[in-house]
C-alpha cells in the first residue's frame, strides 16, 4: 500500500468511464453487444447562460451512465488492486 494513493486510483476510474465509454459507443452497432450502450443521461439538457453585459458565463453538465462505462469502472478498481 505504499506506493499508491487516491490519485491514482481517481485516473484510474476515470480511464475506465473514458474507454468505457468509447467501447460502447463502438458496440452501439454491434447487435449482439448493443447492449452495452444501454444506460441513463442526467444533467441540464439546456445550458445555463447568464448574461452580464460584459461577461457570457454558461453553465452546463450532462452526465451519462452505460453498462460499458460501469464495467470500465470496476476494471478501473481491479486494476488499482493489482498494482
């Protein structure tokens, strides 16, 4: 347990949401696996645009859960056990 913190284990979770991700959408196509892609999006469908004359600030976030991105989740973990 020396040599790891919480760092690491965050780039790690977050690798695995990216590629996660990645691999859903890439298995969107795919009949067999489009499951993978199922999932939830939550979030500000709109953004929020507050005007103060001479500054524009938006605000937005849009969120969404698949299975592929779940499994990058836990891979993510397993990985960090591991090393």
């Amino acid at each position: 347990m020396k040599g790891k913190n919480n760092w690491t284990l965050f780039i790690l979770i977050l690798a695995g949401i990216v590629l996660g991700g990645f691999l859903g959408n890439l298995a969107q196509s795919v009949p067999w696996l489009s499951w993978l892609n199922y999932g939830q999006a939550f979030g500000l469908e709109n953004p929020l645009v507050l005007d103060l004359g001479i500054l524009v600030l938006t605000f937005g976030l849009s969120v969404r859960i698949t299975i592929a991105g779940i499994i990058g989740i836990i891979v993510g973990i397993l990985v960090y056990r591991f090393i």
